[in-house]
C-alpha cells in the first residue's frame, strides 16, 4: 500500500545537494534507487539547513 507523494523539492535542488554531497553521478545515472537510505537522509539534513539558513538571513534583513 505505497502512495506516490509528489516531491516537496525540486529536481534541480535535489541536484544540487546531491552535487554537494559527492553523489550526483549515481542519482543522474540510475536515479534514487543507487543511492542510499543513509545519503538521502544527508540531502534532506543539508536542505532543512539551507532553508533555515535563509529564514535566519531574512530575519537579519528586517
């Protein structure tokens, strides 16, 4: 009983964080399923701080 979520993060973001964390090979070679529960876990992890990082600057602005 899978249900198919439409993505909350674009493709090119995702992209980019994979570029960053060194995988971006595998992901555009053979999508998600050559990479790991553990380096997904990594892409979210650096895209929460990226959002969080612009939320705080934002604030810094007002």
């Amino acid at each position: 009983m899978s249900r198919k979520r439409k993505s909350m993060m674009s493709e090119n973001l995702k992209q980019q964080l994979a570029q960053e964390l060194g995988f971006s090979d595998a992901l555009q070679q053979e999508g998600f399923a050559a990479v790991s529960s553990r380096d997904c876990g990594n892409m979210v992890r650096l895209a929460i701080q990226k959002a969080e990082q612009q939320l705080n600057s934002g604030k810094n602005l007002r």
